[in-house]
DNA sequence: AAAGAAATAAGCCGTTTGGCGTATTTTTAC
DNA sequence: GTAAAAATACGCCAAACGGCTTATTTCTTT
C-alpha cells in the first residue's frame, strides 16, 4: 500500500484529486492538508509517508517552502507537485526545494497514477510541457532574475518561432524554407518585431527578446 | 501525418521501432538512416520532416553531433533521443545539442508514440530516470565548470574590443567611430574574428563566444 | 455578419555585411 | 635584429539586411 498525502487548499480540487486516485487500490491518501504548515504538523505527528500530493499556491506556506522543509526533514519522502502555474520561477523553486516531479493539474488520473509509480521508482515524473522547462533551464542557466515589473512586449505565435530561428542565426531564406514561408513574409515579421521591440537590428532585437523573456 | 526519420545504426533495433511505429496510422516513417551523417544527407535533400528518432551510440558520425547540426539548420524539426545509456555525460550533453526528449530503448510502443505527440506540441518527453537526472542537475549545477573540457579559441585582445561592441549591436562604422579605426580594420578584424570562431554572421559568432567564454 | 488582428506575399531602394585579395606599419617574441 | 603576429587600411563584389508601401487571405472575436 503506498501511502500518499494531499496538500490543496481548494476544497474541489482536492476531493477530485481524491476521486482521481480513488480507482487505484494500491493507493490509500493518508491525510490531507489545506497549506504547508498543516502538512508538516501532520508529518510531525507521523511521517510514516511515502508520498505527497503537494499544490503551489496555498495561504499560510506555500508548497514550494513546504517542500524545502520537509525534504530536509524528511528526505526519503518523495513529493510531486501538482499546480496550475508552470512558469519558470516555480518549477526552478520546486526543483532547488528537492520535488521529485511536478506535474500540471489538468493531468489524467493515469497519468498521476504513473507518476506515483515511477517516483517511488526513483525515477521523476513531470508534465512534458514542464520537463521542456528543465531543458531549457539546463541548456540556459539563467536562474538569476530579478523581480522585473516592467509590462513585457508581447510577440505573436509566428513572430516568437521566427525569433527562435533568429536567434539561431539563420538567415531570412534559411527560416523561410523551414518554416514553409516566403522570404517576403520572414522579412516582415522581423520588421514588425523590430517594431515592437525597438531594435534595428538583429542583435539588438535578440537583446531586447531576452530582456522581455521571449527566449 | 506526422512525418518521422528513425536514426538508429542496428538493423534489428530499428526495425523493431518500425514495427512498434507501425500501430499507429497516424505516424509515417518517412525514411530511415544508419548513422549521423546519412541523416544529414537526407535532411538535406528534403526536410519536411516533423521529428526524428535518434540514437547516440553509432559510427561515422554519433547522435548528438548529429543533433546538434540538424538543430542549428532545421531548429523546428523535434529530436527524440533513444538510447540504451542514460549516464550524465550522454544526458546533458544531448540537451546540450538541443534534444527535445530522451528516451530508453526499453520504452514501450504506446509511450514513445506518446512522446512524439507530446513533443511535437511542444513538450518535451523524457523516462522517467531521465527526468530525474535532468532534476539533479538542475538542483546542483556542476556540469558547467566539468562538461566542458575543449580547448578554448584566442581573441587578440584588438578582437576582443571588437567583439564587445558588435556584442551590443553596433554597425561597423559606429564601432569604428568608438574605437578610432577605419571601418575597413573593423571589417577586417571581424572577419578574422569569424575565422577563429567558424562563423558567418554576427549572431553565429556571438553564439561561439560565448561558448568559448570570450563574453 | 462585421470588425480587427494576424499571417501571408511582392517590389523597391539604399545600406550593411561578409568574403576575398593586397599592403603597410607596429608590436611582440626569440 | 629579425621573424612572426597583430593592427592598420583600401578596394571590389555579391549577398543579405532593414525600411517602406501595398495587398490579399485567414483567423478571432464580438
């Protein structure tokens, strides 16, 4: 029997979280908690856990602070995250505070089944939207930001992949043919980031993408 | 149709991927190469392709060389690594070349089809010991100092200016203007500048600075 | 159904870049 | 004191880029 804890401050989503694991008889929820510091009174009184169900956003302590603790405490634990933000600053947080997975709370009851599963394995279980985050953090080490309240500019879908292209170096014909586009087309789409950015050039526009976290 | 290219040196190996493919009809195997380079040259005779499979281990020319030159000219095509060894080196330095997942040969038909769907929509996708590796590395940030064990190219220090201030996005003639030269001695050491670092336009050559740690 | 945004594409024109050869002067190293 | 490396500079040419205008098509959103 594994043995799981569900730390969620919002009642519905717990019960369905609770609903979803309620198929798999191998899983028993042990307790629930509604923040961080519920959680780690209930591992205080026993920690006989094997994992936990644990939600970001929570009043009191968050489940990123949660997470620190009790790994630090309890290390053997393993502790999944489930939440609705994936940005890049909670799932790097997550990760420095010792989560074994981190998954996206649309994610199938299957899928969290797996993911208990494979945990417990010792291997890690993440969301692929998210695990393309750990790449990208990998191959950027770029941890360090600043807490920058400045409105972003904002690119469109096609502007972002030709900026992707941009930044690899690619000239306009090189982009053109693999994205299936005139060279007219490429040309103005940098134009128009260009504009938006306030470059005039294509290193002065990778510059600003960077500043505006656009890559 | 989601067109993929299996790369994968063993003839045994890449059939039994062909016949775990062939289950679903959504999924074409556009063709299939022996090692790296052949990859290249099919990719270069047409690159309408969606994603391929690929292994490391192979002769001629191994799997993350491989990926890293199909990612700098076709960044939009997905590479899914497929491998029997999952040990560090091999794991960062794919994502390193800019892999989009990483799986192990053991991984079954319906997962690897699953992967390929995920990452096509932009995820990434990984076996789970895989995603546990990339969290550890994330969580202690070593491979940086030892990944990187190449011999580092020299700038002169003249170069080095130079290359500081294309860095920022200047033209020729502003950054002659800066540092008192003609804009030919400008032209003329970017171009030795591009020699050193095997590059052809400025944003290549701010890509190997910073590989070689000259920015 | 209409309005608005996004994506597509072509043409024009001047500027900039990248690649090549050549050549002189200055600095550094042996 | 000489050889090698670095820095300086010019010219030529084709390719690529950046800026501007115009126009059609395809999505969204209301």
């Amino acid at each position: 029997m594994i043995k799981v804890i569900l730390v969620e401050d919002n009642f519905f989503l717990q019960k369905a979280l609770e609903e979803k694991l309620s198929n798999f008889s191998d899983i028993v929820i042990k307790d629930s908690a509604q923040n961080g510091e519920e959680a780690i009174a209930i591992l205080e009184e026993n920690h006989v856990v094997d994992l936990i169900l644990m939600d970001i956003e929570m009043p009191v302590m968050n489940g990123i602070k949660a997470t620190e603790i009790i790994k630090t405490k309890y290390p053997q634990i393993k502790i999944v995250m489930i939440t609705v933000f994936d940005n890049d600053d909670n799932v790097f947080n997550a990760i420095k505070a010792g989560a074994d997975g981190y998954l996206l709370k649309e994610t199938k009851a299957e899928k969290i089944y797996e993911a208990i599963i494979e945990t417990l394995a010792g291997g890690a279980a993440m969301s692929p939207s998210i695990a393309m985050k750990t790449l990208k953090l990998l191959k950027n080490p770029i941890p360090f930001e600043t807490a920058n309240e400045t409105e972003l500019v904002e690119l469109s879908t096609r502007e972002i992949e030709v900026l992707e292209h941009l930044s690899k170096g690619l000239k306009n014909k090189d982009i053109a043919d693999n994205l299936f586009l005139s060279t007219s087309t490429v040309k103005k789409h940098i134009e128009n980031i260009y504009r938006k950015l306030q470059a005039h050039n294509r290193i002065e526009m990778l510059q600003k993408a960077k500043q505006n976290k656009l890559i």
